[in-house]
C-alpha cells in the first residue's frame, strides 16, 4: 500500500522537477508555488532537490573507474615500487585509445590523454572561449605543462574554420619568441574533433599581483622595481618583434621567479588572449571586452589594439608597482575612456614624494591617450623608466626603503584572541607540550644522500654562513576546538604549547623576512618499512601555485583558504601520538624537496610514497635537530631567526 | 578454454535477453572474472600514464567474452548493463577494502583531508554512493540502474536507453533527477 502512494508520490515529484527546470528561473518559485497547491511537503522536496542538482553538478562528470583507478594506482606505487613495470596491454592501446569513445566534441576530463602524451590533471582555467587545463606530460617525466584550447562552444560558430586559422597563426608567432621573460610554447596538437591545442611550460612562482601592495602607503623599493620592469619591457619587446601582442598584460598574467639573489620574470597568458579577443569580437558581442579593463588602453576598450597598447598597459602596471594603485579607478568602460582622455590627474609623486619627477614623467608618456605619443618600444620605456628610478639623487629614500623592508616581522596573524588563550589554558591547565626546535643548517650532507630514481638532481653544497642578512621565519598557529565539545569557543592563535584533541583543528600562518623557499612537511608518528610518513603540506599546486618560492612578507597560510571556511582547517583525528611539522627555508631552491613536493598531487594525497626518498628526508632532518636556532615568541607569533641561508624550524603538536 | 567461454558467455546472453533471468546468475562471476582482470591490467597502464576509459575497458571485455558475430547490437547493450552492475561490486568492494586498510592504520594522524586537492579526486565516496544507489532502487529501479550504467560502466545515453528501450531524453531525464536525489541522499547522511 505505502508502496503504491510513494510511487505516485515519486512521479509526482519526478514531473514537478523537470517542469521546474524547464521554466524560467526567475518564474520558478512562482510556479512552483502554484503546483503544489498548499502541499508544503511537495514543494519542500521539489525545492530540496532542484538545489540539490545545482551542487551535484560535475560530482559524477568523472566515472567511478577513472577516479578510483588512481587512487587504486597510488596504493600499487606504494605497495610495490619496485615492481617493474609490465604493460602487458600496448597492444591494445591504439585500439582503445581515447579518440574512439568521443565522437564530436570532445569534452576534456581530469584523466584524457591527449596525443597519447598529455594527461589531463585538471582545469585551471575557464572563459567565454577559451580554456586552460594543468596536465603532465608523460614523456618529460611527468613534467606539468599548460594545456590551451579554444572551448567547445565554438564549434557551433560558423567561423570556426577562421578561429581556428587566426589560434593557429598565434601559436606559430608565439613559438617563434624565444625569450627567457616569456613563456614557452612546446608544442600543438589537434583534437579529433579538429580544434587545435597549445601546450605551454608551466610557469611556478608568484604572481606580479602578490607583491603589490594594494592601497599601500608605499610602492615598490625603487631598485626592484627597476629590476622587474626593465625585464618587463625586454620581454615584451622580444614579442613585439615576433609580431605577437599580449593584449592582457596585467600582475597577474606576470610571474616572478626567484634564483638566488635574482628575480626573473615570465610575461604568461600570452598569445591566445589575441584569439580571444578576437572570437569575442566577432561573436557579435561587440560591446564586450574580455579581461580586465583596468590595463586597457583607449584605442583597445574601442578595439584597436597594437603593441602601443601593451605599452599603455605596462604604464599602468608601472603606476601600480610604485604608488599601489592604478591611475584611473572608474565603475564603467565608458568612464574609463573618459577619463583617460581627460589625462591622469593624480600623479605618481602626490602618492609617493620621494619618487623621482623624471619617473613620473616617463609613466605619465606611457600613458599617453594617442598610441603615437607613448614609447616607440616596451623597451625604450622601461630603461628610461629604470634609468629615472636608480639614478635618482635622492638615494637617502632608498636607504631607508630598505631598512623598512628587511625589518617588517611578517603579517599578522588571521585571528588572535590570546586572552581567551590564556584564561583557558589556566583554567584547564592544559599541558604545554607543544615545543618548537629549529636547526641551522650549513649541513647539507643528508642532501647529498637523496636520490630519486627519476631525478638524481642533488643539491648544491651550502655556503657556510657569512655575513649574512638574518632572516626571521615566524608562525603562529590558529585552533579552533572540536566544535562538538566547545561549541561556543571561536578560534584563537596560539604562539606556544597545548595538548590537542581528536577534532580540534589547526592551522599555519607563516611569514619570513628574506625572499626565499618555503616547503613545510608533516611527519606522522608512525612507520611504513621503517621509516616515518611524511606529508607534504606546501607547497601544494594549488597553494601558491605549486610553487616553493615566497617573497618576504608575504604570509602563507596551511591549508590553503578557501571558499569554504570550515575546510581552512587540518583535523586532528583519534590517534594519539605527536606530528611534527618541518618548516624548512631556504635561500635557494632545494632541488631534492622540489622533488618530494611532486607527491603533494591529488593522487597521492600529499603523501610521500617513495622509501628512498623519505629515508633522505628522515636523515636530512635528523641531521638538523641537534642544533637550533635562536627562538622567540613576540606577539602572538614564535620566530626563528637565522643567518644562515637554511633554516629548518620544528613544531611538534601533541594530541592525546 | 577462451572459446569454449566466449560461447557460453554469448549464449548466456541470449538466454537473459529473450528473459530467462536465471542466465543473469551464471553470467555474472564469468564477466566479474574478466572485467576484475581487465581492471587491475588498466591500472598497471594508468601506472604508465596512459588514459582510463572505462568504456575501453567494457569494450575490451566485451570483445573477449562474446562471439560478435552471433551477437546483434541489442545484446552488446545488455552486455554493458551486466558489465555496469559487475565494474559497481568492483569498484565499492575495492573501496570497502580500501577503507578497512586504512582503520588498520594506515591513515594518517593528522586526517590532512583539508589539504591537498583531495576532495577535487575522490569526488564521490563509493561505499555512500552504493547505499544511496541501493535506497534509490527501491523507489525507482531504473533510475539507479541508469547511474549504476553511466557512472560505474561509462556507457553513453543511447547506450543505456536501447537497454531500457525509452528514447534517449527520458534516460538524460532520470539521470538528471537521480543525480540530484543521489547527491542529497548523500549529504543528508
């Protein structure tokens, strides 16, 4: 009997679903209101599942098999790796290659192999017509690289044929640009649906974007930004000469990569964004202009760009970098335009005095409305521009910039509520057993010892420890109790000891005052063959873009945030025992922990799988752990402090 | 002997074409064996870096255990909707064993599930999603059998409704509904 009425029940539903989603979903809630008649209970049920639909979106887009075969694959590499490799199934492979099962279209998924080379690990980027996917290319040892295609969408436009000539042509200039500051093209590829692919290097480091301070009572040390624009300018120029116009040149399409000392930059993005423009263009949309406005030039917001606007654009990064803010701030492109007609009104030197007049002069050229009254070239301007910046007379400024620069202690932690801390930890007399050593290192022998089957790289041998600049590596750590059992505590930072629960949850916020490399690895209390687990906590390729470099100042949370709070956090589950976690720095990168951060991907879960490699890491780190650097607790925050170029810090945290 | 079995195995599929359900039993460990095979083969090569298709895969089973030229498009159908139920008690039961390894202490003391891009991999718990599946057999059999051939086998749209002899838009209908039902079966655990 129940049975029957849940059926009818059920197809009632299943209607009421599928009329929902056909209707206009502004109308929805009206007619849906009006279907159910005063049935509460339906329309609860209709509305929980049509939400339920937006949010299972994407959930089941990978099948079962796909998603599990790499986990199961993990396991294998970890229960058997050194099991050679028997691919008793290469026959078979041509016939059953990817190709087949995709008529048409193809839809691009975590787990495609493309020209039985790339394999997709996951979409990193998404436009109108364009998109970008991370992915690995198996014949460089699994070396990732960037994968750009114009979207499926476009094969329903009738000028497909002319998108896909002009992508094609771009791909082509692009190639040709053989420049350090620019971003490699490696090489093309076609669909079997036909559209052409570009698989770019991927390019780790920072963004321009994280170094600028937004708003900032001061821009850029001067020398720097010479530095970073002069290499702008040449790159850019490089480019120009191929005849390939970025169009979107912005910090964010700009990556800074450190090598000891030096800051190299890497203009990105490049190249297809003429595409895309384009298509956009010509999809009818004509009012629309893809990106951002805010680096566009005039003769581009009414779509006429040329090289002259790429200058226009690094004259606007060029503002940015040394006041913290763009010249124009306008709510529309119509404003915008107006606006640059009418010139810039609040000059470089209002917002920052100390910067030289003949800078000023050199960024407001650059900046001009008519492209023929800017620089001939990218590169004219920035070394007039560099040039203005350091030799400027007023040296005094620049000492002082300095000083402040190296003296910043690092950011401030996210939440501090250390009253709450301490009243707490009086009252429960919680157990200090959260203690931090730290080790210099001039000692790099464990390194030496480190070998990867695929990577023999070594590190290089450590300078001894000179008269060096100190550098400060400080954290603070963030707890939020299991919300179970304190319901009501919010989270507070926490500079020195507790003893943890199951369910309370933790995170890092780490700062350093030199730029350097970062990597912070967890190790578990227990032994797989011997040896302890290590986790890799960053980088990971979503935090800071898989890359190990920080500039100094720059704060680094674990996990990564994200846009859901309650995920910010590491969980601390049942087991008793204490985890450390390693927080390593380094003024260079360390070619063997580059390594290990490999394992930090999805498929592996951070863990790091590989016996010779943790046995490296475990003598490396007990190499360490006898000497410590000096230690500090100030303001909510422990700090190491060193002056070597490696410092290995250590946080144990305790849980019952 | 491979002959000998690819006969049974197409004969097997005849039988439970024309109803005789009783062929479906005997049909089951014969195709569980290949495809569990097939599978662990696939992994090796997913090792290698090469692409899982998980209708190469069937595809792959289903040119070993059937005799294609006794066999008319209709019963490749219903080969795929064994296969879809078999790749299901596959795949939860490598996830239950799985899970059990884990409590045996292999997890990690500090559940780091926040970290890395876990969530975006293991996009569905397998074990919740056979109880979810099982829950919703009971109030619509097609539906979960629809998830069990487009989620666990791969098999396209047309594929499925030529099993089920609808058209191709009520297939998409029901697994756009079970999608949604499945997912908040699952977040209401």
């Amino acid at each position: 009997m129940s049975v029957v009425m849940t059926t009818e029940r059920w197809r009632q539903i299943e209607r009421l679903f599928h009329a929902a989603l056909n209707c206009d979903a502004n109308r929805r809630a009206e007619f849906l209101a009006s279907a159910c008649a005063g049935d509460d209970e339906l329309l609860r049920e209709v509305n929980s599942l049509l939400v339920a639909r937006d949010k299972a979106k994407g959930v089941m887009a990978e099948n079962a098999f796909q998603a599990y075969a790499r986990e199961i694959a993990a396991d294998k590499a970890e229960s058997t790796p050194s099991e050679p490799l028997r691919d008793d199934s290469q026959n078979a492979t041509s016939e059953l290659s990817t190709e087949q099962h995709l008529p048409g279209s193809i839809a691009l998924s975590p787990g495609t192999m493309l020209g039985e080379r790339y394999l997709i690990e996951r979409k990193i980027g998404h436009g109108g017509v364009g998109i970008v996917f991370l992915a690995r290319d198996n014949r460089l040892h699994d070396a990732p690289v960037v994968i750009k295609l114009l979207a499926e969408g476009l094969l329903d436009l009738e000028n497909r044929a002319w998108f896909e000539k002009k992508f094609r042509q771009e791909v082509y200039a692009l190639a040709r640009i053989d420049h350090p500051g620019v971003v490699r093209a490696l090489d093309v590829g076609e669909l079997p649906d036909g559209r052409a692919y570009l698989v770019m290097q991927y390019v780790s480091g920072m963004t321009l974007r994280s170094i600028i301070q937004p708003q900032g009572p001061q821009g850029m040390e001067l020398r720097r930004a010479a530095d970073l624009l002069r290499q702008m300018g040449q790159a850019l120029t490089a480019a120009h000469q191929q005849g390939v116009i970025h169009r979107d040149l912005k910090p964010e399409n700009i990556m800074l990569q450190i090598a000891g000392a030096e800051e190299h930059v890497r203009l990105i993005d490049f190249g297809i964004a003429t595409v895309l423009n384009t298509a956009e263009a010509g999809s009818g949309r004509t009012t629309q202009v893809v990106g951002t406005r805010d680096y566009m030039s005039p003769e581009q917001l009414q779509g006429r760009p040329s090289h002259a606007s790429d200058i226009y654009a690094l004259g606007v990064i060029a503002y940015e970098m040394l006041t913290g803010r763009r010249p124009f701030n306008p709510e529309t492109t119509a404003q915008l335009l107006e606006l640059q007609r009418g010139g810039v009104k609040i000059m470089p030197c209002d917002l920052r005095p100390s910067l030289p007049r003949a800078a000023q002069a050199v960024i407001l050229k650059s900046l001009s409305f008519a492209p023929e009254d800017r620089y001939a070239s990218a590169m004219d301007f920035t070394e007039d521009l560099a040039r203005a910046l350091t030799n400027a007379p007023n040296t005094q400024e620049q000492i002082i910039e300095r000083s402040v620069v190296s003296e910043i202690p690092g950011a401030a932690p996210t939440i501090s509520v250390s009253n709450l801390r301490q009243d707490r930890s009086r009252r429960y007399k919680m157990a200090l057993t959260v203690f931090a050593i730290a080790a210099i290192g001039a000692t790099a022998l464990a390194w030496q010892t480190f070998s990867n089957n695929e990577d023999r790289r070594t590190d290089p041998p450590r300078q001894p420890p000179q008269n060096q600049v100190e550098c400060q590596l400080s954290y603070s750590l963030t707890v939020r109790r299991n919300p179970k059992i304190f319901p009501n505590q919010r989270s507070f930072s926490l500079p020195g000891e507790m003893l943890f629960g199951a369910g309370d949850r933790v995170r890092f916020q780490i700062s350093v005052t030199r730029n350097g490399f970062i990597y912070i690895v967890n190790q578990s209390p227990e032994l797989r063959d011997g040896l302890p687990l290590y986790n890799v906590l960053f980088p990971i390729s979503i935090n800071n873009r898989g890359s190990a470099a920080v500039p100094a100042a720059h704060s680094v949370q674990i996990p990564q945030p994200s846009r859901n709070p309650e995920r910010d956090w590491f969980k601390l589950d049942n087991e008793q025992g204490s985890e450390t976690v390693w927080l390593i720095w380094s003024d260079a990168e360390l070619p063997s922990l580059e390594a290990v951060k490999g394992w930090a991907n999805p498929k592996h879960q951070g863990v790091v799988g590989d016996a010779d490699q943790r046995r490296a890491l475990s003598q490396f780190l007990a190499a360490q752990t006898p000497s410590s650097p000096e230690r500090d607790e100030t303001e909510g925050r422990t700090v190491f402090k060193t002056s070597s170029n490696l410092l290995v810090g250590r946080v144990k945290i305790e849980h019952r | 002997m491979a002959t000998s079995s690819t006969h049974e195995v197409t004969q097997l599929l005849l039988a439970w074409s024309q109803g005789d359900e009783a062929a479906l039993d005997r049909l089951i460990p014969l195709v569980h064996r290949e495809l569990h095979h097939l599978a662990k083969r696939y992994m090796r090569r997913e090792r290698a870096g090469h692409t899982l298709q998980t209708t190469a895969l069937v595809n792959e089973a289903y040119l070993h255990l059937v005799d294609c030229g006794n066999v008319q498009w209709r019963n490749r159908a219903h080969f795929f909707a064994v296969a879809a139920r078999v790749m299901r008690q596959i795949l939860v039961d490598y996830a239950r064993g799985r899970r059990s390894d884990k409590r045996g202490g292999q997890e990690l003391h500090v559940a780091l599930d926040e970290a890395a891009e876990v969530p975006q991999a293991r996009s569905v718990d397998l074990i919740a999603l056979d109880d979810a599946l099982q829950s919703l057999a009971r109030i619509d059999l097609r539906k979960s059998r629809v998830v069990e051939m487009r989620f666990f086998a791969g098999l396209t749209l047309e594929e499925i409704a030529e099993v089920f002899k609808v058209s191709s838009r009520t297939v998409s209908r029901d697994w756009e509904l079970a999608q949604a039902w499945l997912y908040r079966e699952m977040s209401n655990r």
